[in-house]
C-alpha cells in the first residue's frame, strides 16, 4: 500500500505491506524525517491514528497529516 503524507516542510510517500499498523507507518516516517517515531503524531482528517490496522483506519486517496 502506497501512502502521501504531508508534514510541515514537504509532501512524500511511503510504501508498505497491506497488512501495516499505525506503528509500520511511524517507523517508516522516522527513516525519512528522522524525527524519532515516539514522538510523531499522525491524523487523517480530524482523526488521530494511534493504533491499529492502516488499511482500516486510511482511505485509499486520503493524505496523512505528520504533526
């Protein structure tokens, strides 16, 4: 599953298996911004993604926020 994030300085994507959870998806973010993944917030629209199953919890066009 390929997935746009957005953080303050810039738009990328990251790739990963269809099956990744919320903790997937910080490790990956932590390898591009360098940004320790304990201290990542991400949302999707108004809601906070803390835990659980990515393709669950995001919509296939919808951008995560990097907070």
């Amino acid at each position: 599953m390929q997935l746009l994030l957005r953080s303050c300085e810039r738009t990328f994507t990251v790739t990963l298996e269809n099956d990744a959870h919320v903790s997937d998806l910080k490790a990956a973010v932590e390898d591009v911004e360098f940004i320790p993944a304990s201290d990542l917030s991400l949302s999707v629209g108004s809601k906070a993604l803390t835990t659980g199953l990515l393709s669950s919890l995001v919509g296939e066009d919808e951008v995560i926020a990097v907070n």
